[in-house]
C-alpha cells in the first residue's frame, strides 16, 4: 500500500460548436468530473467485484459563450479537482467526466448526485462494435477502457436507462472516461465531448497528475 495525492486541473473548454435550440441563444456549458478507486477482480472473492472507493466530485459552470464558433472558454486560474487515498499496485483510478447544456439544472443536479458513489452508472465504449455496458467495478476485466489511453467516448447508463434519451430538462452532450495508473505520473488529458445530434462538441482540457 501507498499514498497518492491525485490532482486534476481544467484550464479550459474548447467548443467547436454549441447550440441550445432554437432562438435560445448559446449554450450553457457545465462539466462534471468525479475519480474513482478500482480493484483488479479476486477469483476467490464470493461476494463478486469490490465496490470502487469514491474519491470525490467536482462541478463547472462557464458562461455562455459569446461571438462565433469555434471558440475556447479560458480561465484566470485553473479549477482544480483534489483527492488523498492509499492504494495497492495494482488498483487503479477511474476519471469519469459528464458534460450537460444546462437549461433547467434538475438533470445536472441528479447526475451530480449519482457521480457520489456511481453505484446507479453502467458504463461502454461508445466505438465498441457491440455494446457491452459494465458497472464501475467490472472496468478492470472488462474491455471498456484500456490503459495506458486518452480519455475515450462513453455511453452510460443509469437507473433511468441511456443518459442520451433519459436527460429531459438539461441536453446531455456526451461523456468521457479513462482509467489511469495510482503511481506517480502527470498527463495532459482532453476529454472530448459530442451529442447525439452532433450540435455540442466541446473539449475539456485538463492536466491529471499523482504524487
């Protein structure tokens, strides 16, 4: 066992188009980060997969762009998302990120609840040739994500059903997810975003390191 410090900075939000309906204006951009401690499956363990250890959650609003797309969203500072834990060689942390168009706020509010344990989330590549959705502590022996990875494209599912037909009140524009070493590192990772409709295609950048 050994301690880590996982640190994430987003810098800032590249949109290389945004929409919000009709003669509604631009979008209203909010991301939602959360981390994740995974266990690699134990054959011997009866009781199936160890729950993953939630390791926090963040949220983003930016203001609606102005002008002409593309355009990138920066800020003064980094917002910066923090997290202590101690884990094994093998465990590993999941960086999951949900972007919404928020218009209501109750979508945003239910997702941001869900993201404290993930308890409710079903996750799969959305490039998979057949969709195979696999709870968070199912990632490691599933085919969903690979590491060392860019942040991948994902569906999820949650107690609801698909994020993309559930999310009324908000426009869901997609989600990203990537599964990263708890050993000492530090990555640039962008994590690209892209509705259903093609109308919302924003990149967060981030910088994600662990010590």
């Amino acid at each position: 066992m050994r301690s880590f410090r996982l640190r994430l900075d987003l810098t800032g939000l590249e949109i290389a188009s945004g929409h919000d309906g009709l003669l509604r204006g631009a979008p209203e951009p909010v991301l939602l980060f959360a981390a994740y401690l995974l266990f690699p499956p134990d054959p011997d363990a009866p009781a199936g997969p160890t729950p993953p250890r939630p390791l926090g959650r963040t949220l983003v609003r930016f203001n609606a762009p102005e002008g002409r797309f593309p355009t990138v969203l920066t800020l003064r500072a980094p917002i910066t998302f923090k997290a202590r834990a101690r884990a094994r060689e093998h465990d590993r942390i999941l960086l999951l990120a949900l972007a919404v168009e928020e218009d209501a706020g109750r979508e945003v509010e239910r997702l941001y609840a869900h993201l404290a344990d993930a308890k409710h989330l079903r996750l799969w590549d959305l490039d998979a040739a057949v969709p195979s959705p696999s709870a968070l502590a199912e990632l490691l022996a599933a085919p969903t994500l690979r590491e060392p990875a860019a942040p991948a494209r994902v569906g999820v599912l949650d107690d609801r059903g698909d994020l993309r037909d559930t999310c009324r009140e908000d426009d869901y524009v997609g989600a990203c997810a990537v599964i990263v070493s708890a050993a000492r590192h530090e990555d640039t990772l962008r994590f690209h975003f892209v509705s259903a409709d093609g109308r919302n295609d924003w990149t967060a950048v981030t910088t994600v390191s662990v010590d």
